[in-house]
C-alpha cells in the first residue's frame, strides 16, 4: 500500500539494499483490486506480520483467495483467520523464519491451510453481514428508548463495518469469482 511512514520505508529500501535483495523485494505501493487479487492468487504462502490492526482486511482477502497464511499471533488477527493458519510471535524472527521455511517446504500443509482458509473465508459474506445487520436492527428495534447511547454505538459500528466491506468488494468479488471457477 501507500508509504505511510516516510521515514521507516526508507529504513526498509536501505536494508534491502544493505543484505542485496533489490532483484528479489519489490515494494509496489498502491495496486488495483484485480492485480492484488492476482498477487494473492500467486503466493505461496501469505504472511502477515501486523501487530496492530482492528479487523485485519488483508486476512480476509488471503483467506478469500486461499492463501496459505503465516500470521502473528496479535490484536484481532487469531479472532479474524480462527484455525486457517499458522500463528507466531510478531516480533520473534526466528520463529517467523522458521516457520516460514516449513510452510515453504510442506506442500500438503500450505493445501490444508489453503483449504480452512477458503472455509473461514466464507464467514465473511455480504449474506453474513446482511443477516447480522438485520439481528441487530431488530434488537436494536426491540430496545426501551432509555438506551439510545448504545443503539448509535452500535450503528455506528455497523456503518463503519460495511463501509469497510465497500471498499474492499472489488477483492471480494475477483476471490469469489475465482472460487466459482473452481
């Protein structure tokens, strides 16, 4: 995605070029839904090392395009990929290293893991989000007007969640079309 911190990507292009990997790392910035959803298509292991996000997106999109997926065990991502992956510390490197290289190297673990993650994927659907929406305007519905504080919380959570799926959709879309395909 976009440099966000100045500063730390140039931090990263000096080690790149420090151990010689320019020919093997690409940073690519922003790309188009459909290339990203080629890009996961294309890995062999997805593996995300975040220590901080709030829903983990990009675990959606892995699992949803059957990446075998190597995650850090922090903040929302064990509640968001469940048992579609393999977890490690994020800031032990030897255990993303090793780890890493056993995935590498055991085909019919990284299908197994593809396979969950497909399964886990399907979890995260407009006809979920539909269905929980409609529960929650319900009970939202059902609730003595004392409680109004709550209800707009909850709303307001709920716009947030779709807005996120919006933008992610086009990932969505290309993952689920691939899995027709299948």
């Amino acid at each position: 995605g976009k440099r966000v911190d100045e500063e730390h990507a140039k931090e990263l292009d000096r080690l790149v070029a420090r151990l010689g990997l320019q020919e093997r790392v690409i940073f690519l910035g922003s790309v188009m839904p459909a290339q990203l959803a080629d890009l996961y298509r294309r890995c062999r292991v997805f593996a995300f090392s975040s220590t901080v996000e709030t829903f983990g997106h990009p675990l959606a999109e892995a699992m949803a395009s059957g990446c075998a997926i190597l995650c850090s065990r922090a903040a929302a991502m064990p509640e968001i990929l469940d048992q579609a992956g393999v977890y490690v510390d994020p800031l032990n490197v030897d255990e993303w290293t090793n780890e890493l290289s056993r995935l590498l190297a055991d085909a019919s673990l990284c299908e197994d893991l593809s396979a969950r993650a497909l399964t886990r994927s399907r979890e995260f659907s407009w006809e979920a989000t539909a269905q929980k929406t409609t529960t929650l305007l319900k009970d939202v519905g059902a609730r003595p007007r004392g409680v109004w504080i709550e209800t707009i919380f909850s709303l307001w959570v709920l716009a947030i969640a779709i807005l996120y799926l919006i933008q992610f959709s086009g990932i969505f879309q290309a993952a689920l079309a691939r899995l027709g395909a299948s």
